[in-house]
C-alpha cells in the first residue's frame, strides 16, 4: 500500500497549519477510490493517510504530493509496502513496514528546498521477485540482481523533476496551466484559454512553453505508473479496514487540483 507522511515546514517559527491542510486534503480526497484511510494529524503538525496500492493511489499520491508541493510549505514522505491488517479506522493506530518507509522518506524531503520537498521510500528493487528466486535458486549471479530495476528511485526522481519544473513556474504560467487544466483535453484548448484571459493565442503559447506544460503532461503519468508498479505486490482490500472511510457508492476519481 502507499503512506503519505506529510510534515510542515518551519512550524517552530509559523502557524499551525495543520486544520488548514487537513481540511484541504478532505476535500480534494472526498469519495476518491485510491483513498483507504483519511488523513489525519498523527503528532505535533505532521498528517498522514493511507492510500490504496494500484492505479488509483498511485493517482492521487502525485496529484496530493505536487498540490501540497506548490504551496512550499510542506514536506512530503511517500513509503511503499505492506502495512498491518486489519486496518484501523484511524492512520495513527495503524502500523508496518510502508510507514516506517513513509517516516524515513519524510525526514529525507525535510532536507530539500521549498516546492522540491518530496522523496520516496519503498521495498528494495527486487525483493519479492528475490525471495521467491531464492528458494528456487539461491546461488544465482550477483549480477541478475543489479539489472532489475530500482522503481523507488525512478519514482522519486521523476516526481523531484516535476517538482523543480512547477517550483520555477510563473504566476502567469500557473495561470495558464490552471486554466488548461480545467478543460478537457481536445483541439482548440489554446483558444478557448486565450479568450478566457483575454490574451493572444499566441501568448497563451508563448506560457505554455516556458511553463513546461506538455511536458509535466508527459512525466506525469509515468511517476504514477512507476508508484502503482511499485505498490501492486502489497494490495490490501478494503473490507481489511477496521471502521467506515468513505460512503459506501459514492467513491469517484479525483478531478485534479488546480495545484
């Protein structure tokens, strides 16, 4: 499955931002199928929530981690694993190995810098296909090992560098991007963005290049298919949980944030 520890930063010298983000995070997570446990302060000004492994927590780990990301002041740990079952109807009372993996990566994102705070932590590259390996051969080359692929740090750097790309965005980009991504995706986009802020197509164009918008489109959905590979071998069903987490029926994607 797939923690979000989510801590904020500077809090010793600021606000307690906690209510503010909690509320936030029920809103844009209400009814969404990739939700299994909501958030929920856990200790001092930290939130975490659960999410299910597969496509659809996978989704709504990127579209969480990038929204909080562009307000800079939050720093997020995404960990991978299995997690203890049944599960509670609160994070806090829940336990196993993706939370541990969800606190070390958190500590690592505090190190980074505003709107680049984010790191992922997981299952080593390989290891169920290890153990299972083992058993049938457990003198196998060293070498067969270092050729499988880490999905933990791909995701990571992929998510870091849509960071990087957002954290460098302009208001005026961001007005753009905002505005492309409340319509749908078909052939005159550009125009109808261009007469909703009164501003040439070709400007709108110009933005959307310096923004880097097509291609935040394009990695986008390959961070998520690295995280929902990543999460697939630790599926827990949602009847594993212990109290309701959501209105039976009326479970819906998320429509992504304007983040």
């Amino acid at each position: 499955m797939i923690v979000m520890t989510v801590d904020q930063r500077g809090s010793t010298y600021a606000a307690d931002r906690v209510p503010e983000i909690l509320a936030e995070l029920a809103r844009l997570t209400r009814g969404h199928e990739g939700l299994v446990v909501p958030f929920e302060r856990t200790v001092g000004d930290e939130v975490q929530g659960i999410l299910a492994a597969g496509g659809a927590g996978a989704q709504l780990a990127v579209d969480l981690a990038l929204y909080l990301l562009r307000g800079q002041g939050w720093s997020i740990g995404i960990g991978v694993g299995e997690v203890d079952v049944p599960l509670p109807a609160v994070s806090r009372e829940a336990r196993g190995f993706a939370f541990y993996r969800a606190r070390d990566a958190v500590e690592r994102a505090k190190t980074r810098s505003k709107g680049m705070s984010v790191a992922v932590e997981g299952p080593p590259p390989d290891a169920p296909d290890r153990i299972a390996q083992d058993r049938i051969a457990p003198d196998r080359p060293a070498a067969e090992d270092a050729a499988q692929p880490d999905l933990v740090a791909e995701a990571e750097a992929l998510l870091r560098l849509l960071a990087a790309i957002r954290a460098r965005r302009t208001p005026q980009g961001w007005e753009v991007a905002d505005t492309l991504a409340s319509l749908q995706d078909k052939p005159g986009r550009q125009r109808i963005v261009a007469r909703s802020l009164n501003v040439s197509e070709q400007a709108v164009s110009q933005r959307v290049r310096a923004a880097l918008w097509h291609e935040e489109e394009a990695v986008r959905p390959i961070v998520v298919r690295l995280l929902a590979e990543l999460s697939s071998s630790v599926i827990v069903e949602p009847d594993a949980v212990t109290g309701p987490v959501a209105e039976p029926g009326k479970r819906k994607k998320m429509k992504r944030a304007k983040s």
